[in-house]
C-alpha cells in the first residue's frame, strides 16, 4: 500500500467520524455532571436608599449586581447553564408634607428590571405605585408606609454559556457574573401643589429567596498512545532492513484516558511531514469513546533503497456536543528506517580442465614411465637365463 494512499485512509476515516460516532456513542453514553451554587442570600441582597426628595417629581436608579463564580472551562465542556431566582421587591417611604385645609394625596412609585447575561431568560419588570395620604388634622402629616410592589421569579437555561465561562480557574477563584437590577423611585405630586412636601427617605429593598446556577458539563477527552499515562509521541525504529526483506509491524493504539463517561475522542485529520514507505495495516481509529481505545498497524515497505524519515500529525478534538470548551489535540507518529541493497552473492569457481600442454607432459610422462618398466623386466629375466 502506498504511504499517501494509508494517509488518505486514515484522513477518511477521520472525516466519517460522524458515522463512526453512531456506532462507538450508541454503546457508551456521556456522563453529564452538575455543579450547583447556592449564593450567599443576606436579609435585603439589594437595598436602594433614595434620599431628599422635594419638589414636583423626581426621580432616582441605582443598580446592584449578583455576583456568580464562572465555570472552568478546563473542567470540561460547558453545556447547560441554569438559573433559580426569585425575590420580593418593597418600597418603604418615609417623610412629611405640610397640609393647608383639606386631605392631600400623593405618589411613590418603585421598579425593579433585572437583566441577566448571556441572553438568559427574561425576568418581567416590577413596578407598583403607593399612594400616601395626609390629613390637615395632622400637621405636618408624617408618613413611614411599606409596599410590596412585586415579587421576580425565573428559572431556565442560559442562551449563551459563553457569559458565564472562563479558561480561568475554577471554583471561587472563578471569574464573577453581575447579574443586574435596574431599580427606580419617583415622587409624584399633584400639578395644584400648594403644600410641601419632602420626602426624607425612599426605600426600595429587593430581598432574595432563591439564588442558584446550576452547571451542566462532561469531562473532556484525553488523547494519548499510553494507556497509562499521556503520551504524545510515538517513536517507531524500523531499523535497517535489506531490500525485499519483511519488515517489523508495529501494534499500537490510540487511547481515551478521560475516563468512562468522558467526551469523545475525534480524528478530524492528519498531516504528514517528511515522506517513507511506511503502510497502515490497520487504520488510525476515527472516534474513541471515553476510557476507551482503539488500535492501529503500522509496517515499513522494503522494495525502495533509501534512509526514511517521516513524522504523522494526528489532530484530534473533543466531540462536538453542541457546548463551550472543546479542546484540540495533537499527537505525533516519528517513523524511521533504512532500506539497503543485500551485499553481492558468493561464486564457486569448478575444478579447471587441463590445457593441451599439460595433456602431451602427462603422456610423456606415461610413455617414460612404460618404457622404464619395460627395461627392468629385461634386465630381470637376462640374469635368470
């Protein structure tokens, strides 16, 4: 199999993660956990003093914040932010009005806008009126009257989780979120205003009776080729080989240590520096699900003569659960090895055939030999006879 071919697998394998995730997610749900903060609730959270008022109308705001701890986006992916609150908004008026002759009525109005952020739900204005009555057999008519003028009362999910998320730290040392409270009092008083009126002071208190957010999130997914601990690299030493001889195949694989439970872990591509005969055996798994692994195959191709060098980046991110804080991750695959030619075979040289030279010295050498022998025998029967 060519190299670019095997990558090419496995950047498709990584591009059907979707279908991948149907088949790997259907057996293994995500574990969704909750962090609940209960904020501190004091007697009056909000208590706007508005003081000195005189004249024919006036009118005073102010705003107060609640303050929340963000989520730890390094937690885990955010996916839900709820909101419990409720409070009981009051107007307290205290004061006097000089009255010449006949009853005199007037007006405090009070109103209470809470504003949430991240396009959280929305929370109805508050707004009542109290009408303060003086009699001329009081004089001055001194007034201290308590209203409620409503009560606020949401609970719901937070459009935007990116208002209450940070890559801080989490906890109480986490960012803080106002939620604010737009409070107003006005004084009222009749256009044929032939008194004095001053009103010392206009209480508008918000008292809290529920404060909570509530954090929905699942932990995020750890890439590693170490089932122990995370490892990013792995070095594969194919070592030097002859050409056309087997090469070692490498057993590996890619590891979610998030835990059972924990996001899942995508391929989404690969790029590859430097360029080899290095073959997959078996793909680069396109989707692991948290605690999770999946194995892949990794041999060297011998037919090319050559020193190899190449390195494989795996880009990988949390699975896309429609939160905040998916993180990217990425892991390198070094492969090296030498392809050599075999050395040269080894001839054996067969026994050699004699030259014509040698072949008349050997018969010369026969015929003295029979002629030596001839003589002998004749000298041998001579000294018979």
């Amino acid at each position: 199999m060519a190299t670019r071919k095997a990558w090419t697998m496995a950047a498709g394998l990584a591009a059907g993660a979707a279908a991948a995730l149907l088949a790997a997610g259907a057996a293994q749900a995500q574990n969704v956990h909750q962090i609940q903060q209960n904020i501190p609730i004091p007697n009056a959270l909000a208590t706007s003093t508005f003081d000195d008022f005189t004249g024919t109308s006036t009118q005073r705001s102010t705003n107060f914040g609640i303050t929340f701890n963000s989520f730890n986006l390094s937690q885990g992916i955010l996916l839900s932010a709820a909101f419990d609150y409720a409070s009981l908004v009051q107007l307290n008026a205290h004061g006097s009005a000089q009255v010449s002759g006949q009853p005199y009525a007037f007006t405090m109005s009070g109103s209470s806008a809470i504003t949430l952020p991240g396009g959280g739900p929305a929370i109805n204005t508050q707004q009542g009126t109290m009408t303060v009555t003086c009699q001329p057999s009081a004089n001055p008519c001194v007034f201290n009257q308590l209203q409620t003028i409503g009560e606020h009362s949401v609970q719901g999910n937070i459009a935007q989780l990116g208002a209450f998320a940070t890559n801080g730290p989490g906890g109480t040392a986490g960012a803080t979120i106002q939620v604010l409270d737009n409070q107003q009092v006005s004084l009222n008083l009749p256009a044929s205003n032939t008194s004095n009126v001053n009103a010392d002071t206009a209480t508008l208190s918000e008292t809290v009776s529920t404060d909570v957010l509530f954090y929905s999130y699942v932990q995020h997914a750890v890439a590693s080729f170490n089932s122990g601990s995370t490892q990013t690299t792995l070095d594969l030493n194919f070592g030097t080989l002859q050409q056309g001889a087997l090469a070692t195949t490498f057993q590996e694989a890619l590891f979610n240590l998030g835990g059972f439970g924990a996001d899942g872990l995508v391929l989404n591509n690969t790029s590859q520096t430097g360029s080899g005969p290095f073959e997959f055996l078996q793909n680069i798994p396109g989707f692991v699900v948290g605690g999770a692994s999946g194995a892949f195959g990794i041999t060297m191709g011998t037919s090319r003569i050559g020193d190899f060098n190449e390195t494989l980046e795996l880009n990988l991110a949390d699975e896309n659960l429609g939160g905040i804080g998916e993180q990217t991750y990425h892991l390198f695959i070094d492969m090296t090895g030498d392809v050599v030619a075999p050395p040269p075979p080894v001839i054996t040289q067969p026994p050699g055939v004699p030259e014509p030279s040698s072949w008349a010295l050997l018969l010369l050498g026969f015929a003295s030999l029979g002629a030596a022998l001839r003589v002998s025998r004749a000298r041998r029967m001579a000294i018979s006879a």
